[in-house]
C-alpha cells in the first residue's frame, strides 16, 4: 500500500475533481458523506452527544459535512468552529452556510479557553480542527482545548490526521496534539502513523475511500509502502516437484562467542525453516558440541580458537552468508572479519556485533558486497549513524548511509522499516512479545535463508521482515506476549508462509506439534 506525502495527496485531490468533472467542494461532500457513513453504521441512532470540532480550512469544511448528515439523520450533534484565525477556505465557508440550512443550532464560535464546552467520558469528540496541512503549532488556547478534550476520556475521532501533528515533522509540543482513539484517513495512511515519535498520537488508523482518481493512485510513485500479506505475497517462489536441496543454496552462518552460542542456533535454525537447502555455522571450538547437538540439519566449521573467531576461512562457496550474531567485538575477531571482507564475494546479511564493528571501522563499509543487508537495533543504528534529533532525522541519515554505501538497513522496531536507497518499506506485521532475546537473529536468519532461496536483496528483507513478525503474530496468539521466545518466531515459520494463501476466515492459529505426537494421533 502506497503512503503519499501530503503535496502528492493535494495533487490528487486537484487531478481527480479535474478528470471526473466535480469540484473540490463536491469532493468535500463526498469526503465527509464517507465518514458520516463510517459512524453512522457504528451508531445505529444512538442518542450519545457527538462533538464535532471543526477548523476552518478544508479540514473544518468536512467537519461541516460529518455534522450537516448527523443532524438530518436526528443524531445528537454539538458543532464547534474553532476561530483561531480570519482566513477560512471557500468549501470551508459553503458548508457553513449549509449547515445552517438544516438546524437553529448553528455552530459555535470557540476563541479561548473560557468558551470550552463541558466533554463527558461518553461522549464522542470529531476531530476536524486541521488535519493534514498544519504548518505551525497550534495556538495556546487551541493547545489547552487538545487537552481538554484528553481530558475529558471520551472516544476521540480524528478526520485524515489527529489535530496537530504534522505530515513531514515531529511536533514540538506533544500537548499541541490532538490524542485520537482512532483516525480515519483520506487516500492513504501517513508516515507518521508508524514512528516512534508520532504514532502514539492515534491508537488506530483506517482508511476511507473518496473515489480519487484510481490511475493517479497506481502511477503515481512514494517514497514509503506499507507491507502486507498483498504487497509480499507476488514475492513467492513456489517449489518445483523435481527440484532438490542444492537448488536453494547454501547459507553460511558466522558468529558466536564463548557463552553466546545460542544466537548462532537461533539464526541457522531460523535459515533452515526459512528453506535454505543448506546451512553450515563458523563458529569458534566451543560451540561445536552445542550446534551438533542442538541443529543436526546444520553443518560445523569451528575456527582455530576455542572461545571467539579469530581467523574466518572455509573452502565452500555459499550462496549467502549472515554475520555477527554473538560474535562480540574482541581485537582479534575485528581483524579477521576485516580480512574476510577484502576477499568475500558472497551476498552478505550482517546484523548485530558484525553492525557494531563496521561502527567502530566506519571504513570496513567501504568492504561491504553491494546490497549487503544491515539489521540494527536502535542502539546499535546510532552507533553507525550518529545520534539523532527525532525520527526524521534517522531516515535522512540512514537513507545517506544506505545511498552512499549501497546498502539496505532495516531500522527494527515495532514497525520495522527497510531502507533502500531513497525507498522505504514499513512492516505491517509483528507485537510486543517480539521484543524479546533473539528476535533479532530469527530475522538475520529469515532473511539469509530466503537470499539463500533466490530472493533478490530487497525482495529478501522485505519478505524477510513480514514472515518474521506473521510468525510472531501468530505464535503470540498460543504463548501470550510475555510467555513468547525467539525459538517460538521459528516454529511458526512454516505457518506464516501457508497463511500467504489463506483467506482471512481461513485463518486459524494451532500450537505446531512434534512428530512422535502427530504419529500417536495417526
């Protein structure tokens, strides 16, 4: 699903009433007909007061309209025109006419905190005071009543943005921004829904169809696209009856350290489930014992030391190689990772202590194969780009590093995005109980195995980072968010990729069972 910025969303609001013959005011009515309709089918009549809050540029104009087809349906509408300035819109102004054609009750003119109307908590407040062409923080007053309305606790609407927030920025203030329960938006969701800084401000978003013009929508190209099961699932490659296991490739997995083993089990596990056809580990001595034991399918290459890597060299040719889980960032392993990227040929997934010590050597990047895939978590991305002033700032500067370096980083996070170039790819999938020990390097797996597979770079961390958290879904439906472990992610693996071709009610989630339980039931 493309997410337009708002210059692109005004460019097609302009083409669509250009190409289908109407006006922007007729635009309006159908905008605000849309989410009358959205509430009317949730309300059903009920007599609960609805506080419409209007502004008065085009934002207020819907608001206009929501309240015009509330009142001739008998709902129970208080109607607000914020008078923060002497400039409204023309469709602002022809529904303030016509609102008065249909009730005595015209709206009220609020321009201080003195005129604020008494909100109960279950009550319903409309939000349509600015929407997505704010520019400037709010008025004092304007601020005060964002707050009466949190306040007050009742259910709050936002129409296309909460009230206050910004399209392209962070907000200054946090109390200069209208708290949603739930935002209903035009043509696309926004940015701001999926950063850490902004998307607080509405608990959910939805999206409300207006007929804009759908030949726009589909040529036009953004700069970011929200990721789901429709956007990955041209992705796929189905397997061939007569292919065998040397048709998807060989992953090699390097990393661990005394104590830190377990990462390299959990990404070479993740790898194999993912369909890698096969899966050696470089390891140090020490966990020669663990992996053999641990992940019979997987293959062991140990280094000369017992207790960390200090020379990485094997004779294979792998198709793939994913790096620096565990590895830890001893003089010594530093070294041999420098070398081994002056001769490495294969695509390279890199995550972890392999990020950290690209971040200690920023000239190491200069080693890196082209489409080297980087996985950081947030600390571990400010380490290789530098401290950041919001969230922002942190796609420049990881878009920067990703152009001049050829690289795509995926900035974890409940909302993973993947940065290619100028490109982003927000992640729809995943939940809390992910954030746990190892999640990290299920995903490093995830990826490297689907690269392993044939993937391209971009399509691999993109897939990569859906499976991973739809097999986090859907693993946290059976373990609850606190009872959920990275070794969880993968058994749900192979259920994420069959949910691509279910239906939504097909959908239904069961504990995967070992086989001597499912031979018993046989």
């Amino acid at each position: 699903m493309k997410i337009f910025a708002k210059e692109q969303i005004y460019a097609g609001d302009k083409l669509t009433a250009e190409k289908q013959g109407i006006t922007s005011t007729e635009l309006m009515e159908r905008a605000g007909t849309q989410i009358f309709n959205w509430l009317h089918a949730r309300m059903q009549g009920a007599q609960v007061p609805i506080h419409v809050f209007c502004g008065i540029g085009n934002n207020g104009g819907d608001g206009l309209v929501i309240s015009r087809h509330l009142i001739t349906h008998g709902y129970n509408v208080i109607t607000y025109v914020i008078n923060c300035s002497d400039k409204r819109s023309k469709d602002f102004l022809v529904n303030y006419d016509r609102i008065k054609t249909v009730t005595k009750k015209w709206p009220i003119l609020l321009s201080c905190s003195e005129d604020f109307p008494a909100i109960h908590q279950d009550d319903i407040i409309v939000d349509a005071i600015f929407g997505i062409g704010l520019n400037r923080p709010a008025d004092d007053w304007v601020k005060a009543l964002f707050q009466h309305f949190r306040t007050s606790k009742a259910f709050t609407l936002s129409i296309d943005m909460p009230s206050g927030l910004y399209a392209d920025k962070v907000p200054e203030d946090e109390n200069g921004v209208v708290w949603a329960n739930h935002t209903l938006s035009f043509a696309s969701p926004k940015l701001v829904f999926f950063l850490p800084d902004t998307a607080r401000f509405t608990q959910q978003w939805e999206l409300i169809d207006i007929g804009l013009d759908q030949e726009y929508l589909m040529t036009t190209n953004t700069e970011a696209e929200l990721i789901g099961k429709f956007e990955v699932l041209p992705f796929y490659k189905p397997r061939q009856k007569y292919s065998h296991k040397g048709d998807y490739g060989h992953s090699v997995i390097i990393g661990g350290s005394y104590g830190k083993i377990g990462a390299v089990c959990l990404t070479s596990r993740a790898a194999l489930s993912t369909g890698a056809g096969l899966v050696s580990t470089y390891v140090p001595k020490c966990g020669y014992d663990i992996i053999q034991t641990n992940l019979p399918e997987a293959m062991v290459i140990t280094d000369q030391a017992d207790d960390r890597i200090t020379n990485i060299h094997y004779e294979l040719e792998p198709t793939v190689v994913g790096l620096g889980i565990g590895l830890g960032t001893d003089s010594k392993t530093i070294q041999a990772l420098e070398s081994f990227l002056k001769t490495n040929k294969s695509p390279l997934v890199i995550d972890a202590d392999g990020i950290n010590i690209l971040a200690k050597k920023k000239e190491l990047l200069k080693l890196l194969a082209p489409q080297t895939i980087l996985t950081p978590h947030p600390k571990e991305l400010e380490r290789l780009i530098g401290k950041w002033d919001d969230d922002f700032d942190k796609l420049k500067k990881t878009k920067a590093l990703s152009k001049k370096y050829d690289l795509i980083i995926v900035i974890k996070g409940a909302n993973s995005i993947t940065v290619a170039k100028e490109q982003l790819f927000i992640n729809s999938t995943g939940n809390p109980g992910m954030a746990t020990a190892g999640s990290g390097d299920v995903l490093t797996g995830i990826i490297t195995g689907l690269i392993s597979q044939g993937y391209d770079p971009v399509m691999a961390t993109i897939f990569g980072a859906y499976l991973h958290g739809r097999a986090g879904d859907m693993a946290v439906q059976v373990m609850g968010y606190e009872g959920l472990l990275a070794s969880h992610i993968i058994n749900y693996i192979g259920e994420a990729f069959k949910d691509l071709f279910k239906r939504p009610e097909q959908t239904q989630v069961e504990e995967p069972q070992e086989e001597e339980t499912k031979a018993e039931e046989r």
